[in-house]
C-alpha cells in the first residue's frame, strides 16, 4: 500500500506544513483621524493560519476583527487578510508614554510574525500661525525676508507662498528656506506687492495676515546743466533735476538744492558805492537790538515770578519744613471696569476700586477684648497696667512736631553725613539715594512716634508699618518712603536676575527703632509654581546691590513672607529694597498687565489713536501710565487684563484686528508691532507702548469697535475689546482716577492697626514666655501660618510682638479678626504633655 495513498499523505503534508514563517504581504501604515471619521487598519500575510491586531500592547478582541482569506493560485499557499476600524474616542482615551499604535502578529504551523508598529494620530491645524509675514519696505536691490511660523499641527502642514493672492512663481530669484521663510536676495520693483503664507494639511488650510511689500527707490540728482549769464544783479544760476533715477514707491526725494546761485563777479558788484555783501537794510541792527533787549528783560522777570511762586507754594504745603508733594498726582489709578462681553453705555463713568486703600477704621475700644480672648480661658495674663488709648493716641497726625522729632536740625548726638544723618558709635546703612532717576518718584511722608502707625505710597502697593513701641517715648521721627523704577541691567553682572519690583527706600538712615518695620512690596512674578530663585537685595553705598536673602532660605537679619502678588518684609536698617528673582527654568513667568488707551487725533479731525501698554503686573507701573494717560486726555477703553509671559525667549506681538475696512482705514504696516523678549523680560524702563493710527472716512462715522491681540509667540495670548465714540460730544468722562479714594497716605496711633493695643500686649505678655503647657509664640506662629524661619523670630526681644506686626500687613485690606480669633481658639484645645500622659495614664487604669 506504498501506492497513491503514501503520496498523498506526503502532499498533504507538504501543502500543510511547507515554507518559513509568515511573511507580510501588507503591513498597517501610519494613519491620522480627521474630525471623528475612523480608520482603517489592515494586515495581509502568507502562509497564515490565523492573523489577530495588539494594539497598545493589549490583544484587540476577536470581534472587532475583519478577515478574509483566499489562495493563492500560483503557489497554493493561503493568504489571510485582516482589518480593524480605530476611533477617535479610542485614542483620546489612550494615555501612554507615546503615540497610539497597533501591530499585527501573524501565525503558521512553524510559528509567529510580528509586522511594523503603525501609529495612528488625531490629526489637526491649530487656527494662528506662531508667526505672521510682517509687512515691509525695502530699497531696490536690498533683500526681501518674510517670516513665516505656520500653526501648530498634525501632520505638519505644508506651507506655500501667493503674492497678489497668486501661487508665488520663483523666477530663479526667490528662495523658499526649509523654515518656511521667503527671501528675495535682490528686489525688483515688481516684487512690490501683498504676500500671504499658506498653511495647509489633511484637516484645514490656514492663511496668514497679509504683509505688504513695497520696494522703493531713492531719487538721484542728474547733471548739472551749465551757469546761466551773469544778471544785472551780479549773480548767475544753474539747476538740475532729481532724475537719476527718479524717486519711486515713495523713495526718498533728493537732498540738496535744484537750483544753485552764485556770484559772478567775485563780489566786486557794487550798490550806492558799497560792496554788495556788505549792505543791509535800514534798521535791521536797531531792530536787533531792541528785540534781544525786550526778551532778555522779559527772562529776567519770568524767572523772578517763578521763584516767589515756588517759595510760596513750599511754605503752604510743609508744616515741617521740608517738601511734601502734592499727594493729589499720586492718588489712584483706577480704570474703567467693562463688561466685554456687552456693548458699554459711553455716557456713563465708572471706577475700579484699589486694594492699598485705607478702609475707614472702627473705634476698637468699643470691641469687647474679652472676645478676642475668650477662647484662652486658661492662659494666665501677666498683670499688664494698661491704659485706654488717650488722644494723643487717636490722633491721624501730628499738628506740630515733637521737640525731639528727628531728623530736624542736628541733635545732639547726631552728626551730618553727607545728605544723611548717621549716630555715632553704630554702624549704619547710609545709602547715596540718587533723585534723579529715570522713572518718575512717588513718595510719601509723615511723623510717627511711640505709637508707631501706617505710611502708604498711594495705589502702589507699597506700605510701611511702624509697630506701636518701636520709637523711644517723648521721640517722633520724620519717616519717608520713595519707589522708582531700575532698569534690569543694573541688578547684576549676571544676565539671569530681573528685577521683580520697583526699588524703595525708606528713612531717614538715622532712624533708630527697638523693633523691626515691616514692609509690603508688590511684585510681578508668577509663584504659584517653584521656577524661581527670588531674593531680596539692598543697594550699596557705591550703588551696587548686594543680597540680604533668598525669600526661601532661613536668616536672623531679615524675614520674608511670600504671597503672590506682593512680598511682606520685616527690616531693622533704613536704605533702598527691591526684589529681584533668577529664573530657574524656561516656565519661570512674570506677569504682564495690558492696556488700552484711546484719544482723538488732535492734527486730524477725522483720526484717532489707539496707544496699548505692557507693564509689569505692578499697582506702581500701571499708576505712571494713567498719570501719563490722564495728562494727554486719553481714556482707558477696556478692562485692563492679565498675561503670563514666559522666560523661553520668544517676542511679544500686538495686533489690531477686525477694523470695519468700510468705515476706517489704519496706517500701511503697523497692524502687527513686536517686541522682543528682552524689551518685555529685562528692562523696567518706560513702559513698553505701541500706537496704532487709525483714519475714518466719513465725519458720521461715529463708533470704533476692534479687537486688540497681544501674545507671546509660544505662549498665552490675551484680547482687549475696544468699542468706543469718537465723537466729542458723545464722549463720556471716563474717571480711572477718582478724587476721594486712595488719598489717605498715613496713620497713627490704634487707628493704624487691626488689633487694638491691650489686645496686643495681652497675647504677646501670654505667648513671649514658654509655659508647661506649651503654648508659646513658636505655637502661635504656627496657627497664624507664619512658621517658617522661625530662627529669626527666636532673636527679638517680643517674638509675638513681630508675629503679630507680620499678621497686621498681611491682613492691612481686610480689617478682618477672625483668623486671629480662630488661631486662638485652636490653641486653647491645645493640651500639654503633661495633660496627654495623664489621660493616657488614666485610660490604662480602667478594668476591661
């Protein structure tokens, strides 16, 4: 039986069991999802038992498999093919180290095949380019370059060039870079025209802002043409035209003359026997005379008047002999709140509201102190001879200075040091303030005494608390605070650090205090995440700044509170602060405030000019531009907002969009403006400012409604709405200053403080001194938040006393005693060791 029947067993064999591993006919390709349209993935193998997708590395359920097979006819081998549909849900809801993928893995009698690894992506076209063609002009034969970023995207789009709304057609002269950039290395005038970038991909296509180009030419002067023949006044002349080439495309028109005189006699012509030079007109020098006469006479007098005026003013102003300026310039800032969302009524005004703002303060004697207290029953007061508040207390401020009020004169045991007052035999910080700096002042100034109080710079963020005690009894000091601005380049030799806040400088340097002042400095930088290194620096006498510490590291000479928008410093020594941050990473942020200011175009009456602002997020740098806003008539015509600007070195863009091209026209290449990263990041000069000109085409056209965009390239972007009248009569006073708040610059005695003073000396007698119980100032810290660097605490003569000054700055907006009452009250539920072990002692005792 070896016949047909073993051959047969041997081709079924063969047919069954011959060849390698399966080998893949089609494998899956990369894919992307377009909207929410599945795809495809397919597999093709032989020879092939089965066929099964892993996606992700999970098995795809049988299910969901599409197969089919058939044979092939020329080697009689079966090939098996496979699909599986993906859908944008199931990638969404993937999250795995990289992209969504599936393989297929293909089986036979002698084993597995696995095919290539095929991604599938949710595919899209973000709607802005990360940077638009900026429109330009250029000489002839300079060089053209268009930038141009397209939007983000999935695959990444292809980008093309239309000039004239038309495919750009090289020429041999244009070059298209792999950035997408256009560069025309020698302009043509016919390269004059509107070039627009084409973003395109599987999704959508995206255009950019069109970009004028206008290539211009410089007018050249031609040849001179001859000397004309010497008139009868002995001069000839001769011209020449501005031809060579002519100006084109507003091209420069020529410098120089086109018509040039000369004397043709070498000056011998003759007039009533005298040289021809050498005649003037009758009573030019009588004339000259008299005019310089009557004009220096009229300095003389002008100056005289302004002296007794300024005297004048002085003396009215000053109850202490020395300047106060008017606190009127200084008082708020505060904008016009807008609803963007809603069309405003133009004919009504309306004021933002400022958080440096003293609020008016109650009569804390009529408190009950037992309240506040009432949750420490069993904490013994020391017996305290306490006094109610008497006048003196009371009083806003002092009518007439103290016979010992410093610095006034020199007392006796004081001596002058240069523009400074210094005390012998201690070695004091004795800075040269410089008053002329490059950004304007705003100071503040009043005389404190034992019963220390409040100084504010109005809506500047800055305030300075003196504690009661701090200045000896019978003694009051003339206490000022200045802020200006400096300019980043001076912080350091390090290009890294930036200056966060303004500089301020508070004194006199003599002043001499038993305890620290605590100072509020608002600051620009973004805390919320740790990509700072932020310090606290003092300036030198050489006008250097040196660090005194990092507001993260542990001191005994200084304390720093952090909070996110301002920093509260406790100082012992007079001199100039500010706080400056090293950014630890590119997400290190600084926070911006945008602006925009309109007025009426006053050379044009049917022009009006839009100005926007970039200032750092300060009350302080916001202040100068309303002051210089308010000064030129201008009005503030949408809610001021917020931007986070990163350090990773990409510009800044603002852009005007969506001008009704119908009604307005704006002025050729100043749609998009751009400043640089180190203009926004690194420089605390004048406030970053771009204007945008704009022109209506009619007198009746009466409103402006646009869009103004200001982003970071790679970063946040913001949209100021404007929609404002332009017409004069129509136009509603817009008061971003308002004339009763934010004018109060200082207090004294209670009224400056949140916790009346009996109240003050109570907790600090309690919690000065460390008791069985436990319940020391370390505690009270604790439960106040303030437990950080506590070294420093541990160092001053009242720990509690300087907890509680760092509590009132914190708290100077509320006026709110509930934190403090509930701190209290979790320490009096507080039970010591000694109580613990007695109860635990008393538990074991019990029989079970």
């Amino acid at each position: 039986k070896r016949g047909g029947r073993g051959k047969l067993v041997f081709r079924l064999f063969f047919c069954g069991c011959s060849g390698t591993l399966p080998h893949f006919l089609e494998e899956p390709v990369d894919a992307y999802i377009v909207k929410s349209n599945p795809i495809k993935l397919r597999c093709q193998a032989r020879p092939a038992l089965q066929i099964f997708f892993k996606c992700n590395g999970e098995w795809v359920h049988q299910s969901q498999h599409m197969s089919q097979e058939h044979t092939d006819m020329g080697t009689g081998l079966k090939i098996r093919e496979v699909m599986i549909n993906v859908s944008r849900q199931q990638v969404e809801d993937f999250h795995g180290p990289e992209d969504y993928w599936c393989l297929c893995v293909a089986w036979s009698h002698l084993g597995t095949s696995k095919s290539r690894k095929a991604t599938v992506r949710i595919a899209y076209l973000r709607k802005n380019f990360e940077q638009d063609p900026q429109g330009t002009e250029v000489p002839l034969n300079g060089m053209i370059v268009l930038h141009c970023r397209p939007p983000e995207g999935v695959p990444v789009a292809e980008v093309e060039w239309l000039k004239n709304e038309e495919p750009l057609s090289s020429e041999g002269v244009v070059e298209t870079r792999g950035d997408h950039n256009l560069i025309i290395s020698e302009a043509r005038l016919s390269d004059s025209g509107n070039y627009t970038c084409v973003a395109n991909n599987i999704v959508a296509k995206r255009r950019s802002a069109t970009a004028t180009v206008v290539v211009y030419v410089d007018g050249g002067w031609g040849e001179w043409s001859e000397w004309s023949v010497c008139s009868s006044d002995c001069e000839r002349q001769r011209s020449r035209e501005c031809t060579a080439p002519e100006p084109k495309h507003g091209g420069r028109l020529c410098d120089g003359v086109a018509v040039a005189t000369d004397n043709c006699t070498g000056g011998l012509c003759t007039q009533n026997r005298k040289l021809i030079h050498d005649v003037k007109p009758q009573g030019v020098e009588n004339s000259s005379d008299v005019a310089l006469y009557s004009g220096l006479a009229a300095g003389v007098v002008t100056v005289v008047l302004l002296i007794i005026a300024v005297t004048l003013y002085r003396r009215s102003q000053s109850e202490y002999g020395v300047d106060v300026i008017d606190s009127s310039a200084l008082t708020g800032a505060n904008p016009l709140l807008i609803n963007s969302s809603m069309q405003p009524d133009l004919t009504v005004s309306r004021t933002y509201t400022s958080p440096m703002c003293f609020q008016d303060s109650i009569d804390k004697e009529l408190m009950a102190e037992r309240s506040l207290l009432d949750p420490l029953p069993d904490l013994k007061v020391k017996d305290l001879s306490i006094a109610s508040p008497g006048v003196a207390e009371r009083a806003e401020y002092h009518v007439m200075s103290h016979p010992q009020t410093f610095p006034r004169g020199l007392a006796p045991d004081y001596r002058a040091v240069g523009t400074t007052l210094g005390r012998r035999g201690k070695n004091l910080f004795t800075p040269q303030v410089s008053l002329t700096p490059s950004r304007p002042l705003h100071k503040a100034t009043a005389v404190f005494g034992h019963a220390g109080g409040r100084l504010v710079v109005p809506n500047t963020g800055i305030s300075l608390l003196v504690p009661h005690g701090g200045i000896a009894e019978d003694t009051t000091w003339e206490m000022y605070m200045i802020i200006n601005q400096e300019d980043s380049s001076t912080v350091s030799e390090e290009e890294a650090e930036i200056f966060l806040s303004p500089a301020v400088t508070y004194g006199p340097p003599g002043l001499d205090l038993s305890c620290p002042i605590a100072m509020t400095i608002a600051h620009c930088a973004e805390v919320a995440a740790d990509n700072w290194t932020i310090r606290l620096k003092r300036q030198t006498q050489d006008n250097k700044w040196e660090e005194v510490m990092s507001v993260d590291e542990e001191s005994t000479s200084c304390y720093c509170l952090l909070e996110a928008q301002r920093c509260h410093v406790l100082l012992e020594h007079p001199g100039r602060y500010t706080l400056v941050g090293e950014p630890l990473n590119q997400e290190a942020a600084k926070r911006l405030r945008l602006a925009v200011f309109g007025s009426p175009d006053t050379s044009n009456s049917l022009g009006f000019t839009l100005r926007v602002y970039c200032v750092d997020d300060t009350p302080d740098a916001f202040q100068e531009v309303a002051v210089g806003e308010r000064s030129r008539g201008g009005r503030l015509l949408e809610e001021p907002k917020m931007m986070l600007f990163r350090g990773n070195t990409f510009s800044l863009q603002v852009s005007i969009q969506d001008v009704p091209q119908l009604l307005w026209s704006i002025k050729p290449f100043t749609t998009c403006q751009e400043f640089s990263f180190s203009q926004v990041w690194a420089s605390n000069q004048r406030p970053l400012q771009c204007a945008f000109s704009l022109e209506r085409y009619s007198h009746s056209s009466s409103q402006l409604s646009c869009k103004i965009s200001i982003r970071q390239v790679k970063g946040e972007e913001q949209i100021l709405q404007v929609y404002t009248s332009v017409v004069e009569s129509e136009k509603g006073v817009v008061p971003f200053f308002t004339q009763s708040d934010c004018t109060i610059i200082s207090q004294t005695g209670s009224r400056a403080f949140k916790i009346p003073l009996s109240i003050r000396q109570r907790i600090s007698a309690t919690f000065d001194t460390a008791n069985a119980k436990g319940k020391d100032w370390q505690l009270l810290a604790q439960k106040l938040h303030i437990d950080r660097n506590l070294c420093y605490f541990a160092c001053q003569e009242s720990p509690s006393s300087v907890i509680l000054s760092l509590w009132e700055v914190q708290h100077q907006d509320s006026g709110d005693l509930d934190s403090l009452a509930s701190a209290l009250e979790e320490i009096s539920k507080v039970q010591s060791p000694r109580q613990t072990f007695e109860k635990g002692f008393k538990y074991s005792q019990t029989p079970l």
